[in-house]
C-alpha cells in the first residue's frame, strides 16, 4: 500500500472483545488491522453503537497502542435492530454520504466485524461505488494470507478485488466455460472458418445475455435448426431459461389449423375442438420457441405473433380472455424476409421485432475449408451408428476433399449433403474402409444432383422458355441468378459478378451490364430475386 490508507470498520461486538491483559493473545479483527507489518492505516472511521460507547473507548486505546501515527475517528451511528436490513443499509449509506475523502486516501472497507446484514450493506455499497474503496477482510491466526504471519496473534488480511476479471483462476474458469459454450454450439466440430468462428462466439455472448428473439438465416441445411437446439440447450444448462424448448416448423401450419396450433383454442371454439388445446406458445412459457422458417407464416398468424411477443401474452382461439406465455423467441428462415416485407408478404412490424439480432449463417460451399474437419465429423458419427470404425483410404479421402473443395461443388444442400453423401459412401463399403471407387460414384452423384439444381433454377425464373436456352448459356445463367438471390441490390450482384473485370477499368458500370445481360432473357432484377417469382411461365 503506498498511499495513506483510511479503513472504514463497524466496532465488533463479538470479536473486538477481550478483558484485561489477555486481551493481547486473543485475534481481535479491528485491532489486527493496526497490526499488519505492510499496512499503514493513517486515519481508522470506527462505527458503533452508542450502547457500547465505553467498549468502543477501550478499543481506541488499544488501536492507538499499536498503531500510534494512526487517527482513530469514531463515529456513532445508532440502530434499532442490527439485523433489520432496511435500517442497517440506509444508516450506513447516510455515513458513506458523509465521508470526506481526499484524492490521495486508499479507502477500505473491513467486513469482518459486524451482523452479516451488516457485512452484505458493506459490500453493496461498495460494490455500487458509495463507498469509493476496496474492501479489505481479516483472518485469525493459522490462515495463511498474502499478508499474514502465521504465528502472531495479528493473523492476516486481504484485499477483495471485486473487479473479478482480475482474479486469474477465476478469469481461466470463464474463459474455459466460454470456449466449452462456443466448441458446443459449433457441435465439437472444430471450424477453420475465421467468419464462422466470430459468428458463434457472438452468439455464444449474446445468447449468454439477452433474451431478446434471435433470427438465425441461411440456406436449407446451413445448420439452422441443429445451432437453435443448441443455443435452447446453452441457455438451460446456464440457468437462463427453466421452460422446455418447442420446436415448429411454420411450412407446416397451414390454414385453419395453424392459429389453434400455435395459440391454442379453447373447447368448443368449433366444429371439432372437443377439448382445450394449450397451443405451442403456451406449451413455451418459461422456455425456448424455435419458429423455423418463419417466413413461411400466414399473415394473420403473424399479426397475433407480434402480439404475443410484444404483451406476453395472446387470445387462444375462441377464449374470451387472454392467456400469458413468456418465452425466448429464435426464428429460422432460409428467406429474406427484407424481400418479403417489402412484397407484403412479411410483416414489417413484426421483421422489426425479431430482427434484433440475426445471424446469417454461411452455406458449405462458403466454408470451404471447413469441409475437412466436417468430413471427419461425419465419419465419426457412422462410425457410432455402426459400431464399427468407418474411414476413408488415402487416396480416395484426397479425391473426396479435392472435390469437395472446388469450385465445381456447389453443396446445394449443404450439410444435408455432405451428410447423406458419406451415409452412402459408408453403406456402400462393407468393410469400413471405404475407397476411390465407392468415392467416384459418389462424385458422380453429387454432380448429378446439383446439375438437376442448376436446371430448377432457370426453370424456375423463365419457366417453359427455359427450355430454349443451350446448355451452355444455361449454366452462366443459373450462376447469375443466384447470385442475384443472395444479393440486396442489383449493383451488389453487379459487384460480384464482375470482379475481375471491373478492377480493370476506370469507371465500371456492373448493375448496367447486369441488367443488359438479365434483358437478354427478358429479366429484371426483381425477377430472380427473392425466392423465384417467375417472370415468364408462371
Ligand atoms: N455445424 C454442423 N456441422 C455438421 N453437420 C451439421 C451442422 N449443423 C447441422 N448439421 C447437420 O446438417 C443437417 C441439416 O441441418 P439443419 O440444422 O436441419 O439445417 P437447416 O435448419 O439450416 O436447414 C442435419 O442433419 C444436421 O445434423
Ligand atoms: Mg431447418
């Protein structure tokens, strides 16, 4: 301690006791504090209770006895009932108003003495900066402290920090639950991705903290639904949600059935509700409701949604009074639900709402270099299903990967993909060991599977015309409509479409050659965009 140290301490009615010359072989935590070889206390505020004003005298003798430099100021705050915490808190905050300071003093706040309610306002007030100081505990002989002597009767004391990120184990303890949070909502796959990687680590903090709605987008198998159970598991091992975790998929609610499975209806309600149904946000209440494509909901469902999340609480079909729910909201959608607001297919109120905080989730074919990693994972899951070790040869693992990463893999499907892809390479091997040729057939399927992709997108956009298109031109055009898909603007797309070719040029039109070449087919952008709302043919 280098700066002139000021302690703030209650007189100890218990501990800072002791009779005649005894008194000095016998642990007395107020006193102690006069003691200790490294700290030197310029000035002690000592409360206590008028009921004990002569005991507070003796205890101001010995304290000047063994700290002589040191200024005893005693103060005298009376208190009904040392145990009423109301009293106790607000006493003691009227004394910490009345504390004068000055910049160079160290304040200490000793919270050994005193009634445990008084020990807690001690802390809290600490801890809320009214008293603008650390606090300090004493320990009797025998406890080795960082300042403590084992032997002598003035035992030890030591300062709590309560900035705890100073605390090392305790600073290692975190560090390790988080990376244990991140390495189980990546599923123990290790990722190579830098994107992906701050992408969960984001929301490993934010699902830690907030229960606002979460949004997770990405295309079909980008892992979706597998990180929302995930995230739904985090937080009940974290204690922040004690509710199960309802899982719908909006694709599947259509009509009249969809607002009693999600609100519940009540008996009656008609023609065939024979009894009462809770409905799913309800089945929610204290947990997790995993609404996955959400774009998908109807726009009346939407509108009760809004209200739900926004008072907590929802009409049931048929009920004439409300019912509550209280449920962390995460929304899937391989959508953009921009798009659908902005063709009135979404609703905007309702977009704002969940739109909090969204994380978009990249495809496979994006994450190329996680392809490796996600490939053991897979083999290590058929092993499991198998009970048997299920691997790749050498040379067939180097075919596989080199594929894999191309550019020629377009990982439609993403994990699904690469998921049934090893399902049947794994059941095409009976030994386990599964080599180039059982890899080559599977290479082959792939490439067959996605070329039917590419021709579903430009049927889906030009329709019967497509068929009028070479194949040559057809697979340029198939590239460009989706990356117009995963674009927000025509000049983005543009952008991304032209490259190379546009850092070559001084002034580089790419929405305007986009557009001419779109024209070519007789497209606009808000043609391919969002989803394949045709043009032609539909
Ligand atoms: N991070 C991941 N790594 C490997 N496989 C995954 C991962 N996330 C999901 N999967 C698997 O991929 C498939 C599709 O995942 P899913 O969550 O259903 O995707 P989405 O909901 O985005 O369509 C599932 O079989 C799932 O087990
Ligand atoms: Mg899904």
């Amino acid at each position: 301690m280098d700066k002139p140290v000021t302690i703030f301490t209650l007189l100890g009615v218990q501990l800072d006791r002791g009779r005649g010359a005894n008194r000095w072989s016998k642990w007395r935590p107020t006193i102690a504090l006069g003691q200790q070889d490294d700290l030197l206390v310029e000035r002690l505020i000592l409360l206590y209770d008028p009921r004990f004003e002569g005991f507070m005298h003796s205890v101001r003798r010995d304290f000047s006895r063994v700290s002589p430099r040191t200024l005893v100021q005693p103060v005298a705050v009376p208190m009904d009932d040392p145990w009423d915490f109301e009293e106790v808190y607000g006493t003691l905050l009227g004394v910490s108003g009345d504390l004068e300071l000055d910049d160079e003093e160290q304040l200490l706040v000793h919270i050994t003495t005193g009634t445990h309610v008084a020990q807690i306002c001690l802390f809290l007030l600490t801890e809320a900066g009214f008293l603008p100081g650390k606090l300090v505990q004493t320990s009797p002989p025998g406890r080795r402290g960082p300042g403590g002597d084992r032997g002598s009767v003035a035992g030890s004391y030591s300062i709590i920090d309560l900035d705890l990120a100073r605390y090392d184990r305790l600073a290692t303890r975190f560090e390790q639950d988080r990376q244990e949070a991140t390495g189980f909502l990546k599923a123990g796959i290790e990722t190579r991705n830098a994107g992906f990687n701050r992408l969960i680590d984001r929301i490993e903090k934010v699902a830690g903290s907030t229960r606002a709605p979460l949004l997770l987008m990405g295309p079909t198998g980008a892992g979706k639904t597998a990180l929302a159970h995930r995230i739904a598991e985090l937080k009940r091992q974290r204690k922040q949600v004690n509710g199960r975790l309802v899982s719908v998929n909006c694709a599947t609610l259509r009509g009249d059935g969809a607002m009693s499975a999600l609100f519940g209806h009540v008996r009656g309600a008609f023609t065939g509700a024979a009894s009462d149904r809770p409905g799913l946000l309800r089945e929610a209440d204290g947990g997790v409701l995993f609404l996955d494509e959400i774009g998908e909901l109807g726009l009346d469902e939407q509108a009760m949604l809004l209200r739900a999340i926004e008072e907590k609480s929802f009409l049931p079909v048929g009920a004439d009074r409300p019912v509550h729910s209280d449920f962390q909201l995460i929304s899937g959608t391989n959508r953009d639900l921009r798009q659908a607001a902005a063709d009135g297919r979404f609703r905007a109120d309702l977009l704002a709402r969940i739109d909090l905080w969204t994380f978009r989730l990249p495809g496979l074919a994006d994450r190329r270099e996680d392809l490796e990693p996600n490939l053991d994972y897979e083999l290590e899951q058929q092993s499991r299903l198998h009970n048997r070790r299920v691997r790749l040869n050498r040379e067939a693992r180097t075919r596989f990967l080199r594929f894999a990463t191309s550019a020629e893999a377009v990982w439609a499907g993403n994990f699904r993909d690469l998921n049934a892809a090893v399902t049947r390479m794994t059941a095409l091997s009976d030994s386990g060991r599964i080599g180039t040729d059982v890899v080559d057939e599977e290479l082959d399927r792939l490439r067959d599977a996605w070329r039917v992709q590419v021709r579903d997108e430009v049927d889906e956009v030009l329709g019967e015309l497509a068929a009028e298109i070479d194949p040559f031109d057809r697979v340029q055009l198939a590239e460009v409509i989706r990356t117009c898909r995963r674009s927000a603007t025509l000049s983005e797309a543009g952008r991304e479409l032209f490259a190379v070719s546009r850092t070559r040029k001084k002034s580089s039109n790419d929405a305007d050659r986009l557009r001419k070449y779109l024209a070519r087919y007789g497209l606009t952008f808000a043609d391919v965009d969002g989803g394949g709302t045709g043009l032609a043919g539909r």
